[in-house]
C-alpha cells in the first residue's frame, strides 16, 4: 500500500510540474507541494459591456421596480416576467463603458489523498475587485467538477484552465439576449477603468510598429498611437512636427499625420456598437491632454489652446473686443470661456444643422439694457458693447445713436430725463432727486455726489462743497428742496425782511427778559424799528455757514413765537415758518 500511495504522490506532482512548464505564472503553494494558484486574464474577443449605475440618496441604481401589474395565473412565468420588465422605469442616465480586459480571476487548487482515481481536484475562484457575480463563480465551480466525471475520473488540471480561458473569451456570457450589460457597482468604477488603460498600455509597450513618417519599425514603448484613428507615429517624429505647426501658427495641422486619415471608417474598437450623435463639425485637431501625453512642453500645449481659442473668437461674429487701443482684448464670453486649466480645453462644437442668418447688428439694437454690459477679459475693462463707450450704465440711450431715428416716445423721455435727472459721476446711474438738499447718493454705488454740478463729495464733510464761495454751487443746497420734475411747487420761504428795501416794523407782543445768550442773532429775526441789526444777525449766519460751525443756541428749544433780547436790549422776534 505504501508503494501505490507513493505512486499517487508522484502523479499528482508529475501534473502540477507540467502545468507550470506550459503556464509559468503557476505559482505552487510553498507549505502544500500539491496546491497551487494561477492568474487567469480575461480579455473577451469582443469588448464587455460594463454599466456602472449611480447612486441615489437611498442607495438604489438605475431603475426602480414599481409592483407589477395583476396577471393571472394561467399566463405563466413568463408573463410575470414581461410585466416585471415593463414597469422598470429608468430614472437615471447609464453609465455604460467598454472594456477589453477585467481584473484576473484566480483559480486556487488542491490535489487532494486519492486523485485523480477516487477524490476530484478542490478549486476556489475569486476576483480582485469581487466585480464577477458569485452566480457566476457557482456556475464555473459547478462546471470544473463536471470535467472530472467528463474525463473519465483523470488527470483535468490543463482541461480545467482550458476551459477557463475559453469562458474569459467569451466574456463568460454575461451579455447576451436581454442582457445588454453588465451590472457592477460604482465604487468599482475607477479600479476596472484604470485596470484596462494600464494593461493596454503595457500590451501596446511591448508590440513593435512601423513609423508612417520615419518609415523605421519601433517598439511601442517609444510611439504613440493616436487616440482618434488608432495611427500609430514614433514620439520623436510627432513632437518635431507639432511643435513645429504650433511654433508657425498652423493650429490646423495638429492632427494625425496620415494622408488617408479621415477618409478610413474603422474606428479603434470596430466591435463596439456606433452610439447615436448629433451631427459634429469635422475637427480632426488633437486635444490639448493628448498633447500633453505624447509629450509636448507645457508652455507649447499652453499656445497651442490660446490659438485656437483666438481661431474661434475671430471666427464667432457675436464676439466684442475692448475697445482700449493698447488691450484689445476680447470681452469675456459665455461661448467661448478663457481656459483656467489646459487640459479642460474643449474645441468640438455641436452642429445643430440649421444655422441662423447673420444678425449681429440687429440683435444689437434689441439688446436689453441690462445685458449691454461687456468685461474685457484682459484688462478688466467695463464698456458698452453697443456703442464701445465706458459702462454708462442701463438708463443711458446708447441706441440708436442719431436724434432722428427716435420715436416721438423716446425722444420725450430722453428730453425728460436730460432736464429732471443728474448722473452719478461714477456709475452714470440716472438719479432723480424728490425731495431735500442737493447732496446725493447714488443709489447704485453709493457715492456721494452734488446733484446740480455732478461734483464727487466728500462722504464725510459733503456740505463743504456748498461753502466754497469760488464754486457755482455756493449757497445753493436747498435748492430744487421740493424735488426736480414736472409740476414741483417750489418751497417760499416766510423771509420777514428785505436787505434792500425794509419793511414795517411788526407789532410786538409783552416784552420779557429772557437770560441773555451770547452771540448774534440767527437769520430771519425782524428788528421792531427796522434798523441796522438785521444785517449783523445776516453776517453771524454767513459766518457760521462759511466756517462749518454751529451756534450755540438751539432753535428746537424755543418755543413759538418767542422773542429773544439781545446784549443791547433790543428785542428780536422769531417768525413763524
């Protein structure tokens, strides 16, 4: 007994040392002789169809299953079946990608006391990341212990990869009839998209190509293949002439060096099911990330994006530049946006099929007040992109420019606003002023300015403006004090004496003694006899007004009538306003 359990053992190693001679990446496990593991790649002769559906707040997919409708019993499975995919309702947009290889699955197996005549060979299979479903992994485990029995209870190790690797081909028929996807969780996203760009890659590196422009076979780990025909050029030979087309300003000819390129219609991935577009303008050009990976310098890509950005711009007849001789930028366009970052650099454009005539200048003139404003996207600059003027604002008629082309309603409006309104010297916002002095502000930017002359005051002291005795605005403050417009009462003001031309004395009531206040007396006080006073109390007032100064009675604690007895004993009268 002892020689045929020796025999066995022999057996079983003199299988595993033939496996491994055939499939080196067999891996024998140290501590069993008789286990070992393999690495099966799975890249299906036509790409899989993955779908990644997002989450939701709940946590649910793509679609939710709202209950069936009633069927009756005698209409079977499958009529359950159809009523149940009936009612899947998509709700979010599938994410759905191609791919040519998937993580490995790993097959673990054991010879175990006994095989091949009496035990089968013990297997385990898994994946990293789990994207394989366990029906799946059941199904393949059920099949390998099938072989066994198949083969006649013999040696099966080099059937059972056999058959794995044809299931892997196959994509282990996990789309096929209503199946149109497979269904993997979308944490897993980013791991199986990342795993079939590096084992393409690293297939590319490793094949050997020739050149289309230095005619001379490289290896791929020294080419590039481009990524919208699959045209494969040496990395030397695409950076001497895209560096030379950008250096030049010929933008237009980076793009695949092949002459036929263009007029081929394979496609990179001919298995892969076309997918319904609208109708796209015929760029050929790179895109600036492309560039980037053949590589390009940086400060190249950087010129190449700014050229064709510029190409675009030029080409768009709604684009505004500053009308600043030395900046001449464009404005800042909702179109056409200034790339903060290279590689985000979109240049495709939809083609919608029916382009609209060209009716820049009549746009123009229907152009809301409000949307008038342009920013150039160089210098900062605010202007109209109406008339090129600095921003005047959206009360400012900037269009049509000739008195003539007004109608009989805007020319009285123009009329009455030129006559009633002031502009803010900052914004030129159109204010009118209702009721009050003549210090302003603006209720757009708050400046502060004089409503007669325009003048900017000083938020602080505004009222000094109207002091200065060599200003056209001295002592006109409360002028217009009822408001500017049509049919405004102006405000008259009881002033019971003439300085040219004095009038009667007023009669007076019973004299008393108020304490005395120091000082002269404030404007608007009648002298019984007419005399003399009333022009000193008038210079006191201009004296205080011209200094900024306040006196020291105070007209809100006298009552009225009051008179007021000053250090001479002559006796004053406050009227009545």
């Amino acid at each position: 007994m002892a020689d045929d359990s020796t025999d066995l053992e022999d057996e079983r190693e003199i299988e595993l040392s033939s496996i491994a001679a055939i499939f080196p990446e067999l891996v024998i496990d140290p501590s069993d002789p008789f286990a070992a593991s393999i690495d099966l790649s799975i890249a299906p002769t036509k790409p899989l169809a993955v779908l990644f559906p997002p989450l939701t707040d709940g946590g649910l997919t793509n679609g939710l299953l709202t209950p069936p409708s009633s069927v009756t019993v005698s209409e079977g499975g499958s009529a359950r079946k159809n009523a149940a995919k009936e009612v899947l309702v998509p709700t979010l947009p599938e994410d759905v990608h191609y791919l040519s290889h998937l993580p490995p699955l790993t097959l673990q197996v054991a010879l175990p006391k006994g095989y091949p005549a009496d035990s089968p060979p013990k297997v385990n299979f898994f994946t990293v990341p789990s994207w394989l479903p366990d029906a799946v992994l059941r199904g393949l485990k059920d099949e390998v212990n099938g072989l066994w029995e198949e083969y006649g209870r013999d040696q099966v190790l080099y059937y059972i990869i056999d058959h794995l690797h044809q299931a892997a081909e196959r994509g282990f028929d996990l789309v096929q009839g209503d199946v149109e996807a497979l269904d993997v969780p979308q944490d897993m996203k980013i791991e199986l998209l990342d795993f079939d760009i590096k084992t393409k890659h690293a297939i590319f590196e490793k094949e050997t190509f020739e050149c289309g422009v230095c005619l001379e076979p490289k290896k791929g780990a020294v080419c590039h293949r481009l990524v919208q025909c699959s045209h494969v050029f040496c990395v030397v030979c695409l950076q001497d002439f895209y560096n030379s087309c950008i250096a030049e300003g010929d933008v237009t000819q980076v793009k695949c060096l092949s002459p036929n390129c263009g007029r081929e219609t394979t496609t990179s991935q001919p298995n892969i099911p076309r997918r319904t577009k609208r109708k796209r303008k015929n760029d050929r050009t790179l895109n600036p990330s492309e560039l980037l990976q053949i590589p390009l310098e940086h400060s190249v890509v950087k010129r190449y994006v700014d050229m064709k950005r510029k190409k675009k711009l030029e080409s768009d007849k709604t684009t505004v530049y500053c009308p600043r001789k030395w900046c001449q930028g464009a404005a800042r366009s909702k179109k056409h946006p200034k790339p903060t970052d290279i590689t985000d650099f979109s240049d495709s454009e939809e083609d919608s099929g029916d382009e609209k005539p060209d009716n820049t200048e009549v746009t123009l003139k229907t152009l809301p007040p409000g949307e008038r404003i342009a920013i150039c996207e160089d210098c900062d600059y605010a202007f109209c992109r109406v008339c090129k003027a600095g921003w005047h604002g959206e009360f400012a008629t900037c269009w049509p420019r000739k008195q003539a082309e007004l109608t009989e309603e805007e020319r009285a409006t123009e009329d009455y606003m030129s006559r009633h309104t002031t502009k803010c010297p900052t914004c030129s916002s159109r204010c009118q002023k209702t009721h009050g002095c003549n210090h302003m502000k603006c209720f757009q930017c708050n400046s502060h300015f004089c409503y007669l002359c325009t003048a900017l005051l000083d938020g602080g002291n505004p009222y000094q403006h109207f002091n200065n005795s060599h200003l056209s605005c001295y002592m006109r403050l409360w002028e217009l004090e009822e408001g500017d417009g049509v049919d405004v009462r102006p405000v008259v003001h009881d002033i019971p004496f003439d300085l040219h031309e004095p009038r009667a004395p007023a009669p007076l009531h019973e004299p008393r003694a108020p304490a005395p206040r120091p000082g002269a007396p404030p404007m608007g006080m009648r002298n019984p006899d007419g005399r003399g006073a009333p022009n000193a109390g008038l210079e006191r007032f201009l004296q205080l007004v011209e200094n900024d100064e306040e006196d020291e009675w105070d007209s809100d604690e006298m009552e009225d009538p009051e008179e007021w007895e000053d250090e001479n004993g002559q006796v004053w009268e406050i009227p009545m306003r």
